[in-house]
C-alpha cells in the first residue's frame, strides 16, 4: 500500500512573526508554492513532549491565495523536531477545502526567517 503520494511542488517563503504564547511557538509564514500560489499559514509549535529529544507536536491553520485569485482555506497537524539552533523541522498532513489531502515537509530557520520544504499528494 502507497500512502504517500507523488511529489507535488517545492516552496520557499519567510516567516513573518514568531510569538511565544502558553500554547506554544506560533509562527506566522508566507511561502510561494507553486501551483498553490501565495500560502499564508500559521502554525503552533506546541510544547516539547520529549524535551530531551526536542520534539512535539503542531497545530496548523493556513489559508492558500491561489494565482487566479481564489482563497481555499486548509489545516492540519502534525509534529516537529529541532533540527539545529533556533531550526524546525514541521512533518504534517493538511485537509484542504476542495477535499485534497497533502503532507509537507517545512524547515524554519526561527533566526534568519526563512521557511522552505516540500508538497506531497496524500494517497
């Protein structure tokens, strides 16, 4: 059984803010990402489960700015790790409005405020 789907596209973007709230991390990002256009999200890093291995889990809300001028609204979840200083990597599944399921793979750099990945189609 394949349940991960065909690569969907690459996006690169940047993070807009980052507030620590009771909840967790939330940062804000704006990525172009390819056929899905302009994306606006927000994501909630929320708090270490395993401190010792600097890893939890994430709460998404996001909406998509399509190129030809339409907005589908999206969220999901999943989970991050520390990758570096002041680095995450975000492994999450989405539900789009239209009904297309994706799974995405986002590094933040928290410093430099930069965001890149990649879009897969979810089976």
């Amino acid at each position: 059984m394949n349940v991960l789907g065909e690569k969907l596209t690459d996006f690169a973007g940047k993070i807009t803010s980052v507030t620590a709230t009771e909840a967790g991390v939330v940062v804000n990002v704006e990525n172009e990402t390819g056929p899905f256009g302009n994306v606006l999200y927000t994501v909630t890093l929320g708090p270490a489960i395993a401190p010792e291995e600097e890893t939890g889990g994430t709460y998404d809300s996001r909406a998509s700015i399509l190129a030809r001028g339409g907005t589908v609204e999206f969220s999901g979840g999943g989970v991050w790790r520390t990758s570096g200083p002041n680095q995450r990597i975000l492994k999450h599944i989405t539900q789009l409005a239209n009904g297309q399921r994706t799974f995405a793979v986002d590094n933040f750099d928290l410093v430099k405020n930069t965001a890149f990945g990649t879009v897969y189609a979810l089976d």
